[in-house]
C-alpha cells in the first residue's frame, strides 16, 4: 500500500487546488468544471454514460484480442526466419508513423459505420507494443543455454518450446500492459469516426453541447477504465510466470 500513497495524497492535493482556484476565481462551469461539479455530473449522467460504457469495452476487448493473435504471429515469424525479420521490421517501424485518426475514415469509408472498422484501429493501435516487445524476449534468451541446448542436439522447434516462449512472457505482458491501455483508447477514437454509442461519441456529443463537467466526468470514466484493463493484465502476469515476480521480489 505505501507505493499507491505518495500518488494517491498528490492527486487529492491536486483535486483540492483545482476546486479552490475554480471556486476563488468564479470560473465558469463550461470553461472549466469543479471536481465537485464533475462528480455531480457524473452522478446525474450515470445512466447514459454506463449506457455508452458498454459497446466501448465491447470493441477494445475484440480489438485486443485480435492485436495479441496478429502480434504473437508475426513475433514468431520475425524469430524463425531472418528473411521474414528483414521484410516485417521496417514496416513495423513504418506502421507507427501514420497517424491512425487519418486512417480512421478510410477505414469507415472501405468497411462501413459497423464494428469492423472499429476492431481494426484498435488492433492497428495495440498490435505494436506487443510485438515489439515479445520479439525483444524471443531475443533476449541467454546465449549460453541456447549452445547448451544445440550441443545436446535440441530441435529449433523444441528450444522455441522449452526456452524462448516461456522466457519471453515477461516481455510479453509488459508490451500487453501497454496495448491494454491503448485498447481503450483506440475504440473512443474509432468511435469518433461514426458511431451511434460508445464513450467517444457521447464524448463528441457533449462537448458540441457545452457539458464541459461531463465531457471531465467521461474522460474519468475512460481513465478508470484503461487503469482497470491494465490491472486486468497484471493480474493474469502474477498468475501466469509467478516466477518473475518472485525472482524481482528477490533483488528488491
């Protein structure tokens, strides 16, 4: 608990300030809301944000789901096969230089309003940072157990098995810790391209109607919820190579 603390006391001292200066000065409400009246929002909304909640989880779960597969793919690949690392790499590199709000209504405009357009942004947004960092493990395994293995006349496809995969499952979550974040993220900005609900809409919805508190109330909502995703992720790291955890338990 004396990690969250620290935090925890600088958020509420923030919180405190950003209600005295609006207090003090007599900001106006649509300029920018008090944290009190952001939790009042919030409260009288609650309804129609839990009902655009939920098509919005919907989409980064898919979406997410959809990057790990394509991710842990095309690691693969790159690790098998040196010409494959040759060919994917720099457009892996490449693929992160466009912005994907561009893409958006190209893909809207090819795949149509549905759900589809909405899944591909979110997996172009996730599918990166787990790639990235799951060939990084694939790379990273010690030499000296690899020329053990060989001399002992181990197969690729064994020491892939037994070595590599599960000494790349760090890396792994730590690239998925990332993209869970970006899941959600990445279906509020698709949202935006056409949708009928979803976070992101109601998001453009209340700012085009001056409810500045509960565009703050639904930036909250969207914060807790990429918290929430990558607690989700951490969770299932601790259950899935308890070994890493103990081992850097050990060197704290």
């Amino acid at each position: 608990m004396k990690q969250y603390l620290l935090p925890t006391l600088t958020g509420l001292i923030t919180l405190l300030i950003w209600q005295i200066t609006v207090v003090g000065f007599h900001i106006e409400q649509w300029i920018l809301p008090a944290p009190t009246q952001i939790l009042s929002s919030f409260w009288q909304s609650c309804s129609l944000i839990f009902y655009h909640l939920v098509p919005t989880i919907i989409e980064a779960i898919i979406g997410l789901t959809g990057a790990v597969f394509v991710s842990i793919f095309i690691a693969v690949m790159m690790e098998r096969f040196q010409v494959m690392k040759k060919i994917i790499y720099p457009f892996l590199i490449i693929s992160q230089t466009i912005p994907f709000i561009i893409l958006a209504p190209l893909l809207t405009l090819w795949f149509g309003f549905g759900l589809l357009p909405k899944i591909i942004i979110i997996s172009l947004v996730c599918f990166f940072p787990i790639t990235i960092n799951l060939f990084d493990g694939f790379q990273g395994v010690d030499p000296a157990m690899l020329r053990l293995l060989t001399s002992m006349g181990a197969s690729q496809k064994k020491i892939f098995k037994l070595v590599k995969w599960p000494a790349s499952f760090p890396n792994f979550f730590s690239g998925l810790r990332i993209a869970a974040a970006y899941s959600i993220l990445g279906a509020v900005v698709s949202e935006w391209m056409g949708a009928d609900r979803g976070l992101g809409i109601l998001l453009i919805r209340s700012t085009k109607s001056y409810l500045t508190d509960r565009v703050f109330a639904t930036i909250g909502i969207i914060t807790i919820l990429s918290m929430l995703a990558v607690l989700f992720v951490e969770i299932i790291a601790r259950i899935s190579i308890p070994w890493h955890y103990y081992k850097l338990k050990k060197i704290l």
